[in-house]
C-alpha cells in the first residue's frame, strides 16, 4: 500500500478550500439593516464556490492522486481550475456586478482571499523548479 504525500501546497489548497465554504455563510452585503450572506446573495456562484472548495478539500485530503474521469485529471488539477476561475469569477463581483447601494462585508473578501489560496496551493509549480518545459511535447507527431 503506498502512502498518500501531502506537502504545504495540499495544506493550503484544503485550509483555503474549507475556508471559502465558510465565507459563503458570513454576511456578504449590507443594505440598512439587512446583511445577506453568499448564499443568500447569488443564484449560482455560490453553489460554484461550494464546488470548488469541496474539490480543494478533497485534493488535501487524498494528496490529489485519484483521477476523476480520465487517469491525467488530478483532484489536483480540479481543484486548481476551480481554484483560478473562482477568483477570477470574485474578482469580477465584487467591483463590478455587487448589488446597487450594498456595502461589501467581511465574507466577500474573505472568499477572494480563500479562492487565492486554493488555486495557488493546488498549482503545480514543478515544471518552473525543474527547468522543465512549461509545455511538453505530447509524442503524437514526431518529425526528426
């Protein structure tokens, strides 16, 4: 039986996973009297975000070795094309498409911050330690 290897990027991508889970029932917006929480605020991002923090937790957990539908995907990978589009997605809401009059709380930017250290703890930076190339020829068409 062979032992699962985590290292500091597992750790991060799980803490930020478990984090952006929580941030969605914090109080997002405030309008008046009225606080509304991730859930409350979006119609489908917040079941986005809900996602990639499960994959990010499931990479941590398992060490990103079980592939999902194809040997090559990574829980891993997953977790950190979740992690990049949910920031990306964030990053776009909170200047752009926050609700009018609202003011931006506490859990907006805590779900930035943890979306951050999902797709940066799930990233595989490998490939810029080694010198490898950062796109390696696949062996389909070789010519000599």
């Amino acid at each position: 039986m062979t032992s699962i290897r985590r290292g500091p990027g597992h750790l991060i991508c799980g803490f930020g996973g478990a984090l952006l889970i929580i941030s969605l029932f914090l109080p997002w917006a405030s309008a008046g009297d009225v606080d509304r929480s991730g859930w409350e605020l979006w119609t489908m991002a917040d079941v986005f975000l809900l996602l990639a923090g499960l994959a990010a937790i499931g990479a941590a957990v398992t060490g990103g070795r079980f592939g999902l539908f194809r040997p090559d995907l990574s829980l891993n990978g997953a977790a950190d094309l979740l992690g990049v589009v949910a920031t990306i997605l964030l990053a776009w809401l909170i200047p752009f498409d926050f609700p009018e009059g609202a003011s931006r709380e506490i859990g907006v930017f805590v779900a930035l911050a943890s979306a951050m250290a999902v797709a940066g703890g799930a990233g595989d930076y490998g490939t810029l330690r080694r010198g490898d190339p950062l796109f390696p020829p696949t062996g389909g068409d070789e010519r000599s």
